[in-house]
C-alpha cells in the first residue's frame, strides 16, 4: 500500500523529472502490492454472478410484458455491475488513508446531492428519491451511506476510543449521522436507508467503544419504543386515519386481512417460498414472478426460495456469512484503527441490509423496501456497494501482518 513513506518519497524528487519519477513510484508500490485476500474477491465475483442468473430468471417475464424484451433488466444490470467491478478494482488501488483527508468532503458531497432532490429529483413509485446523471438515476442516499462509512471512521480514529467512552465522545460522531438520515428519511421519504445509515454508525461505535452497557441501554429502549408503537396502532379505534406505516404495521401483523391491498406483495412472496419447498421447482421455472410486484427488487429472495427452495435460500444466507466472516478478518487485521472502521462500517452496511431484506421478505418485520445486496435490481446500490468492496480490499492490500509470537498469535487491530 502506498502510505505517508511513499509521499514522502515522492516530496524528496525535484522538478518535473523527479514529480514524474515519484509519480512512478507510487504506481508501482500501488499496483505491486496485489491483492491479499482472494477468498473476498470470490466471494463477492460468485454474488454478483448468481445475482444476475436470478435477476435473469426473476425479470424475463416482466421484461417482455413491460418491454418486450426478457433481457431488459439483465442487460441494464449487467452494465452497472461491470461498471461496480472496474469501480471497485480502481479503489482498491488508492491507499484507504487518503479517504482520511477526503472525509469531510464526501460528506458534503452526499449531503449536496441530497440537497438537489428537492428541486431535481425523479419520481418514482409515489416518492422523489433519484436525481437523473448521465442517462442513469442515481440515489443521493446510497451515496450518503458510503460518505457516513468514511467520516463515521474518521471522527472515530480522531476521538480515539478512550475517548469514545465518554457521552460527549459518544455523541460527536452521532451528530453528522443524524443530519444525514433526517435528511434521507424527510426529504426523499426512504425511512429504511435512514434507519441503516444510522444503523451504520451504531455498528462502527459499537465496535469502538469499550463500554457496552450504553449500548443495551440504548437497544432496550429501542425495544420499548417499538412495542409501545405497535401496541398503540393495534388499539387505535381510527385505523382509518393512520399513515402508511401504521397500515404496513397492521398488514405485517394480519397480512391475509390486507392481501388484496398494501400486504399483497408479502402474501405473493410467502407463497412463492412455500411453494418452492425443500429442493425448488428448478431455476426459471418460478410462477410466482408473474404476479410479485417489483420481483426482482426487494423480493428476490422469494423467487430464490421458489425456484431453488430451501437449500438454496440457506446456500445463498451461508454466502452472505462467509462474505462477513473474511469482512470482520480483514478489520481485526488492519493497520490501524482507520482501517478497521472502515471495514467495520461496510459490514455493518452489507449485514444490516440482507437481515433487514430477509425479514421483510419472509414477513418477519413490516415491509421497509430494502434491496437484498449484490443480488436485487438497481444501478445505484450495486455501483456504490462495489466502491465500498473497493475500500475493503484497499484495507485488506495495506495489511503488515505482524510476525507470528511464540504463543501463535497475530498482529493487526484487535477490535
């Protein structure tokens, strides 16, 4: 990894020889160093694989109705992911630390393009939530998501995790996250991308921070403001008057007595997983994708469960945890602590969204429109979901792993 010493090294050439020597440099010792963890790489390669096989498979049928044309989707999602690999091969190359530096600025950046919803925006689906860019919509909140990622670690190594342990320490690098899911939840009405930028936050100073027992407090809480929530929707004698949540709360508690309205995307999806049961009926021989709305986004993983049943669900869910497991070696391995949160703030992103993505899908929580990563249709979250992969192996490139002690151990951030 090119680090301070490289920069160092470049500073040291005079005039434009030396800037272009120094420059050469740094590209070598860049694109030298190689990749140190393969089994990420796959892991990720063999996603985005089967989640253009089943994007194929789950689309076809609306692509011929829609558009007349069953590679409609795949070919638009296929274009995004080529684009998300170049992308994240192109990060990987850049050394981590100079987000450092950018931090601030991504933030801004993300905040801006939030901004720009108001008068901008594209509709879609009842809500403004795309801003038009290049022939492509973009959503300003997978690009805050990444921003949070990168200033979250920042302020986190700045304050350093003694100083986390205080409520002041604790509550700095909160405020930013704050403004910015305010921002997503009431200016493009996407409740669930705040709830996970927040999420993502929580997870990186979980992480950090050595005292736990705030963070129970602060979950039980959680767990209180909820059930007193639901519990008032359930006894409120003007069900009629509630907003839309509070209906998707209802259908989530008694989706049959909603089929025929805000429930009917879930009561497909539970349909479509038990039928498919133990082995599925076979890949592109769903049924139920002609009648799931949006099938190949946020209920994808029904038409998985469809077609290749059970074990095909657990298989795709075992992916999903090898893909955290290489996530969490690379963070306990880092350089420093900036690293480590970066890593940390990706796994808490990607981990969060297929929970969340699972649930919804499997009528375990109310429907909150999550994609399942890496897998569902949208240019946007597979694109900004490449770039954070991208920071991921910058990390894992930059790792010096300590030599082995005469007890075996390890060397690296220990979280």
């Amino acid at each position: 990894m090119a680090d301070s010493g490289n920069n160092n090294k470049i500073m040291r050439f005079p005039g434009k020889a030396g800037r272009r020597e120094g420059l050469r440099e740094l590209v070598r010792t860049m694109v030298g160093s190689g990749f140190h963890d393969y089994s990420l790489l796959f892991i990720v390669l063999f996603l985005l694989g089967f989640g253009l096989v089943m994007l194929y498979s789950t689309s076809s049928y609306t692509g011929i109705v829609e558009n007349g044309d069953s590679a409609f989707y795949f070919r638009k999602q296929l274009k995004f992911t080529l684009m998300g690999i170049g992308l994240m091969f192109g990060v990987s190359l850049f050394p981590y630390r100079w987000l450092h530096k950018l931090s601030w600025a991504a933030y801004a950046f993300a905040t801006g393009l939030i901004l720009l919803i108001i008068p901008f925006g594209n509709e879609g689906g009842g809500a403004k939530r795309w801003l038009e860019f290049m022939g492509f919509n973009l959503q300003p909140a997978e690009v805050a998501k990444v921003a949070v990622i990168i200033l979250t670690a920042s302020i986190i190594e700045r304050e350093g995790r003694k100083e986390l342990a205080s409520m002041q320490g604790l509550i700095r690098p909160l405020i930013p996250t704050l403004v910015s899911a305010l921002m997503i939840w009431q200016i493009t009405d996407n409740l669930s991308s705040a709830i996970i930028v927040v999420a993502i936050t929580m997870g990186m100073l979980f992480v950090a921070c050595p005292d736990y027992k705030r963070f129970a407090i602060m979950a039980a809480a959680v767990g209180v403001v909820a059930f007193l929530t639901v519990a008032y929707i359930l006894n409120t004698a003007d069900r009629g008057s509630m907003g839309f949540r509070g209906r998707r709360i209802l259908a989530w508690l008694d989706p049959m007595a909603y089929a025929d309205s805000i429930a009917y995307q879930t009561v497909q999806a539970l349909y479509a997983i038990g039928s498919g049961g133990l082995m599925g009926k076979g890949l592109g021989q769903s049924m139920q994708k002609m009648v799931v709305p949006e099938a190949q986004n946020d209920m994808i993983f029904s038409i998985i469960c469809e077609e290749l049943g059970l074990f095909g669900a657990i298989g795709i869910m075992l992916m999903f945890i090898l893909l955290i497991w290489r996530f969490m070696v690379i963070a306990n391995n880092a350089e420093d602590l900036y690293g480590a949160m970066l890593v940390v703030g990706v796994i808490t992103h990607i981990a969060v969204q297929v929970i969340l993505n699972i649930a919804v899908v499997t009528n375990s929580m109310p429907n909150t429109g999550v994609t399942l990563p890496f897998i569902s249709y949208g240019g946007s979250s597979i694109f900004f979901l490449m770039a954070e992969i991208g920071i991921v192996l910058s990390v894992s490139r930059g790792i010096r792993f300590r030599k082995t002690t005469s007890d075996g151990g390890a060397g690296g951030v220990q979280l």
